[in-house]
C-alpha cells in the first residue's frame, strides 16, 4: 500500500448542476431530458406550464429567452435543445457535467 508521497492522487469529480426549463408537451424538452438520461446525468425540471413563476424566472435568468427548453448547467445558460446537442457533437458537454 503506497502512503506519503507516493500514494496516487484520487480524483474527487462532481456531476454538475442541470436545470431545464420545459413543458410536457415539447417534444425538444424531451429530447434534450433524453440526452442527459443517457448520459446519467440527473437534472431538475421546472414544468413552466404548471407553475407560472418558473417562467417568470426562466425569462429573468434566460435574459429574455421564452422557448423551451431552457437548459443551465451550473448556473450557466447553455441555451436550448439545439445548443446542448452542439457541445454534445463538439465534446465539450462532458467536460461541462464533469465540472
């Protein structure tokens, strides 16, 4: 067993914080849910639908957007459905949950 110096260094990794802004109806909420399942991702969803103020408070922190999904990795606004494919296909959304 390696002590001191000499012992390997354990990487602690976190999954990042994902947060989606959607209605049950909108077939890119759902896909983009499908990505992040896929990738074992977990996620909080906020139905603007059944709740108003979370679509008052996806404008405000969307600054302005109105579609859905809104998608947040890390408080970070991320965009849509179409731009959350783009860092898929880039490899850049692994680094970002990985965060």
């Amino acid at each position: 067993m390696a002590t001191g110096v000499d012992a390997p260094i354990k990487r602690i990794s976190r999954m990042a914080t994902v947060e989606i802004y959607s209605k049950s109806w909108c077939p890119y909420c759902r896909m983009a849910k499908r990505l992040l399942e896929e990738k074992g991702q977990e996620f909080v969803e906020f139905d603007v639908e059944l709740d108003p103020g979370k679509y008052d408070e996806m404008l405000e922190r969307s600054r302005g957007r109105w579609t859905v999904p809104e998608i947040f990795i890390d408080g970070e606004l991320i965009g849509g459905f179409d731009e959350l494919r783009a860092l898929e296909a880039s490899g850049r959304l692994d680094e970002m949950l990985e965060s």
